[in-house]
C-alpha cells in the first residue's frame, strides 16, 4: 500500500521540482509570500495543497537563511585524500554558517549503478539542502544530465566534467603532469612512463594528455600502462611488466598506485632512485609512509575543499537573487561581477626519496 504523502516528510523537493522551480522559491511560498509573483505563488501553492505537503524547519531556513545546511556527497570515506576535503570543507562551512551533511555514494556496487544514482540525488536533495559539494572521480554524461537537473546548487570537488558550465574546484591535471614530464626531461630522462587506470576517470584523462603533450613536444615516446588501482590485482600487473623492462620514471596517477608499484620494483631488486624514479599526484599520507618516501605533485586537499565551499556558498547566494530578480521583476544591477565557477587551485611538488 502507498503511503500517505501528507505525513511523507521533506516534500519540498517535490513541491519545486513539479512547479519547475527551486527549493528557495518554495520556500519564500511558505515564509515570505509577498516577494513572489501572484501567479507563481498560486501555482506553487496549489501544488502544495495537491501533495499535501507541509513545511518543515529547512523549508524555513531556506528563506530565512537562519538555517542553512549543505550536502556533501562522497564515493567511499576510506581515501585519505577524501578526508582532508571534508575538513577543508567543514571549517569554512562553520566560518560560513552552514551545516552540512554526509552522503557515501556506493551506487557503483549496485547492480545498476545509475538507478541508485539517481535515487541517492533524490535523497539528497529531498532532504531539504541548499547545496551540495559533490566528490566523485568519474562524472560520464549520465551523471552530468542528473547533475543538471538538480535544483538547487552543486560544486564539483577535486575533478571535472567535460561539461564546463558546471561548477568546479582542482588542481589543472594536464598541466600539472606536463610540467612535471618536462622537468623530469629536462634532468635527462627520455624513457618516461605514465602508470594510470583501466577505468576511465576525466581527471586520469587530464593527466595523460599533459605527459602525452610533453612527451611529443620533446620528441619522445609516450607510453600510458592502464592497471587496476586495486593493490591486489595491480601488483600482478606491474611484476608482469618490470621482470621485461623499466623506465627512467614513472609518474603515477595516484599515490597508493605508485607505492605498490615501488613495492614490487623493489622485490625485484630494481633500485629507486637510482635505476627507477617514481612520481606520485597527490601526496596523502601513503607518500611519507612509502620506503623510499614518494616525491608527488601536492593536491592541496584541505584549501581545495575550502575554495569549494566558498564558491557553492556564493552560488547559492546567487541563486537567491535570481530569484529575486525573476520573481518580482526587478533589473538585475548592471555592472554586476559574474561568479568563476571554474577554479583552478594551486599545487606544488614535494620532492622526497624517490627521485634523484
């Protein structure tokens, strides 16, 4: 048997997305109801008396903006790296005057993964947020449309999509691993490797382009080895190409991947630094703990999830204008400076042990 949807709670989710309107416009309805348009504010308010919905706390921290919580939507809480943003996030969110929310996005050990997806946004969104700061390596088409058809503001974190107008914080991959090619030529190195994953993740991409770019430029050849970035399956694969050759330098996509890959040089009694130079791209944890310690290009984690929940606080702020300026018909104010909604943070490297 159905539920009822008069007792079903957080239904504002449902209110916007039938009136085709965001969740703060809803919510002005409910708190606020002169600032709105007479005919939007009937439709709206007719749809609320169809789904029997009645308001709730967020509705009015919606409008108010006394009450303001934001999502953050992560694949797993095992990474490292993945818990630095979350700090980086939280502090600014406190700063701010948000609260946020956790959502663990297991979808990809669903036997239909884009279902769960989508079921996991509905959640999320239903759950009365003004934002969410999303945080996920792989980003194909279907999750941009599920992304798009959000109604309430969204930030990717630490990587992007192939679709722009969608808000972004990172590091520029390409040309992170094109410098750190060039330079590792410019010190004599010509047999350079770039180790990545069999699963295709955008920002992987991004990298390979930036060592494939540089490696033509100084008419060297490229050479991308695609492994599992499980250890367990990984491993295999790097004795299986070691014990037949081995370059100058590896540049690895991610530190755990470039560890293991030290691990099993080393059991085979290939020596790092001196016959292998290893590269990690992050430098969480796993590099100080590698033997040799792995030099890495430095992801600024935590400033990455600060600049992230600075920009989603502003679009969410914007959002609320355009409400403003739609709804009741007032000019937008010229001259008025548009938000970068791409930002590209800066990194660094921290050369450690493992190359020379």
């Amino acid at each position: 048997m159905k539920g009822d949807r008069r007792t079903s709670p957080n239904k504002i989710y449902d209110v916007a997305g039938a009136a085709g309107v965001s969740l703060a416009t809803v919510s002005r309805v409910l708190n606020h109801p002169e600032k709105v348009k007479p005919a939007t504010r009937e439709k709206i308010e007719k749809i609320i008396k169809e789904l029997g919905y009645k308001p709730n706390l967020n509705a009015k921290g919606l409008a108010s903006s006394k009450s303001t919580t934001i999502a953050i939507v992560v694949p797993e809480l095992t990474r490292s790296s993945i818990a630095g943003m979350v700090d980086g996030i939280a502090a600014t969110a406190r700063r701010r005057g948000y609260l946020i929310r956790l959502f663990v996005n297991n979808s990809n050990n669903d036997e239909n993964p884009m279902n769960a997806e989508r079921e996991l946004w509905r959640t999320v969104i239903s759950s009365g947020v003004d934002g969410i700061l999303y945080i996920n390596d792989e980003i194909d088409d279907e999750y941009i449309e599920i992304i798009k058809e959000s109604n309430v503001s969204v930030v990717l974190t630490n990587t992007i999509c192939a679709d722009l107008t969608i808000p972004y914080v990172a590091i520029d991959y390409r040309k992170a691993a094109y410098e750190m090619t060039k330079e590792m030529i410019n010190r004599g190195n010509k047999k350079i490797w770039i180790i990545s994953t069999i699963k295709k993740y955008n920002v992987n991409d991004l990298k390979v382009k930036g060592y494939e770019e540089a490696m033509k430029e100084a008419g060297l050849e490229p050479r991308v080895i695609n492994v599992s970035g499980k250890t367990y399956l990984n491993e295999k694969a790097y004795e299986e190409i070691l014990k037949e050759e081995h370059p100058d330098v590896a540049i690895v996509v991610r530190d755990s991947m470039a560890v293991s890959f030290i691990n099993v040089a080393r059991s085979l009694h290939i020596a790092i630094p001196d016959d292998l130079q290893v590269i990690g791209f992050q430098n969480t944890k796993y590099a100080e703990l590698s033997r040799p310690t792995l030099t890495c290009i430095n992801t600024p984690i935590y400033e990455i999830g600060e600049v992230a929940m600075d920009l989603l606080t502003d679009l969410m702020h914007e959002a609320e204008l355009e409400d403003e300026y739609y709804y009741l018909d007032t000019p937008r104010e010229e001259g008025k400076e548009e938000i970068e909604i791409n930002k590209n943070v800066e990194y660094s490297v921290v050369w450690r042990q493992s190359t020379r």
